[in-house]
C-alpha cells in the first residue's frame, strides 16, 4: 500500500463512520477497494450481507447488477455504486422481451435468472440463483421444467447433475470466463504439474469438466485454504489469485491464463469511493414498478438459498 493509499483509506474509514455507510465489495474487486471495505464476498454473501446490513448507506463495490439487487432488497436504505458504468457484459446480453418470447415457447416452464441479469430482466422471472446456490435452489424447486437464462455454462453446469430436469437455455454467457480454452488449462497443468485446477461455473463445460473443483468465487476461496493440497491453478478473475497469494502465502497459486481480467471489475478506484462517500449522490434509483416485479424473484431466492 503506498503512503498516497493509506491517507486516501484514513479518511474513507472515517467518512464511513461519520455518514453510517457500509462498504462491501465484491471479490473481484482490486485489492486495495477490498481492503478499505468492511465486507468482501461473492454475489450471494453481498446480497445477504446488504440484507442484514444497519447501516443506512451502501457502498456497493462491484458491478450494476449488485447494487440494483441491493437496492431491490432493501428499498429502504441509500445504495451507491461508485463507478455508475461498471456494468457486466453477460448481463447486457439478455432483455426482458428475450425472456418474453421463451415463456411464450416453454409455457410451463419456471424462469430462473442467474443474479447476473438487470433489474428489468428480473421482474419477469420466478426465481433468482447465484453461482453459489443455483444447484441447491433448482433441485429443489417443485416444476421439472426450467428456462434457465441467461448463463449457458452454469445453465448445463446445472443440468447435467439434475437429469430428472428438463432446461431451455438462452445463449449468453460470460465472455471473461467463456474465453478460457482447454489448450489453455493443459498449458497450465504442464506448467505446474501436480497442481488442482479450481474453475468458475461460467466457464465452458469443457474446462468444468477438466477441473477438479467447480465453484463460486468464496467457494475456490474456501476450498485452497482448507485444503490440504500446496498448489493451484484458479480459473477465475484475477484477483482471485491476488487475494489467495496475500491470505496463503504458504500456498502457490496461479492463474489459469493472463487475459481472465474483469475490466468492469476493475474500474473502481480508491478515489471513486472516496468521492462517493463524501458526496452520497447519485443514488441508485429504479422505476418502483420494476423494484416490484424484480423484488419476488430475488426474496424468493434468499429464502430458498437460506434453507437448510
Ligand atoms: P460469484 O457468484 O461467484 O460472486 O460470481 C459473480 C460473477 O460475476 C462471476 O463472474
Ligand atoms: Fe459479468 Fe463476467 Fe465480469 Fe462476472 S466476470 S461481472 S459475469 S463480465
């Protein structure tokens, strides 16, 4: 941390204070946003956490899709997002009218949309999942039926272990992790021979199927630091292998190729909080009747993902 960061992280923790606002930042966030917050986590722990949260304002560091999902959970309260541009390209690729014209297809079907959709694409679906509660929520849901959007890869991630389930796909995907090829993953074996390969479900089924462990980002977290084993290749963002050389050092840990970077993860910077909390402006805001629509596929989401 330079001198310039420590000053810039002195006053945000005050300004925090004074202001009764709560950071939380997503994990592929930079480390030094992930420092300066009071919580870090994947979407499901962020949403819980936004939940559970007494704060009034929430600094929400990550992208769009996050902090309008704070924002439909807790109406109540001010969330902010520091940098209003980071969007995720996944969640571009889909529109409401894409899932429309699927339910007209599949009429019996329940939809259910990955987090990573828009405020506008929820609204019309039943029921919300993460990366990490999509296989425990899906298998049990009562309808056998499901248009699952808009995530191809965790889509068939999913179904290959619910074969009692019939699924309707929608071509999007994650062009961050969708970009990881096999020949890339058998570079990195041969590289760091004996070591465990630990992907992201948004990754193609041919390196979920490869891997040695599929998971969410705390799930690969988790997993290294309980593990047994000393080395790891992490087919993920990058600053998953940052924060995991910084928490393990007794560890090594290597990414699975150098180009699994988020941009939109990355555009926030200590300034950009800092300037948000001084300024708690510009707040997220969505039409009440899409905070409506958007809201019952999400609470059902946190009931079904809480349950034991
Ligand atoms: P997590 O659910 O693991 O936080 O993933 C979110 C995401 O955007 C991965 O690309
Ligand atoms: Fe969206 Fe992919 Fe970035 Fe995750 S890594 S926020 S899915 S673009």
């Amino acid at each position: 941390m330079t001198s310039d960061n420590t000053a810039i992280i002195r006053k945000i923790k005050k300004l925090k204070k004074e202001k009764n606002a709560v950071i939380l930042a997503h994990l592929y966030q930079d480390l030094e946003i992930q420092h300066a917050a009071d919580f870090c986590g994947d979407s499901f722990e962020l949403a819980k956490k936004a939940r559970s949260t007494d704060a009034e304002n929430i600094i929400f560091c990550g992208v769009s899709f996050m902090a309008e999902s704070a924002k439909i959970l807790n109406p109540e309260k001010h969330v902010f997002i520091p940098r209003k541009d980071a969007g995720c390209r996944m969640a571009d690729m889909i529109t409401k009218d894409d899932v429309l014209k699927l339910k007209e297809k599949h009429p019996s079907a329940a939809v259910v949309c990955y987090i990573n959709s828009s405020a506008d694409t929820k609204s019309v679906c039943d029921m919300c999942v993460t990366s990490s509660n999509s296989l425990k929520i899906i298998k049990n849901m009562k309808e056998n039926e499901i248009i699952f959007v808009p995530d191809k890869n965790l889509g068939s991630y999913i179904a290959k272990q619910l074969p009692e389930k019939k699924f309707h796909f929608f071509n999007g995907f994650c062009p961050v992790h969708n970009n990881i090829k096999l020949e890339e993953l058998k570079k990195a074996k041969e590289l760091h021979p004996g070591s465990l390969v630990l992907v992201h479900p948004e990754c193609r089924p041919e390196i979920s199927d490869a891997a040695d462990f599929v998971g969410s980002t705390s799930a690969i977290i988790n997993f290294v630091k309980e593990s047994n084993e000393k080395s790891f290749i992490i087919g993920t963002e990058k600053a998953i292998v940052e924060k995991l050389t910084e928490e393990c050092p007794e560890k090594d840990v290597f990414l699975i190729a150098d180009h699994v970077v988020c941009r939109n993860m990355k555009l926030t910077s200590l300034e950009d909080l800092l300037y948000t909390l001084e300024d708690l402006d510009d707040e997220v805001i969505l039409p009440d009747g899409v905070m409506i629509s958007a809201r019952t596929c999400l609470d059902n989401m946190m009931k079904a993902g809480s349950a034991k």
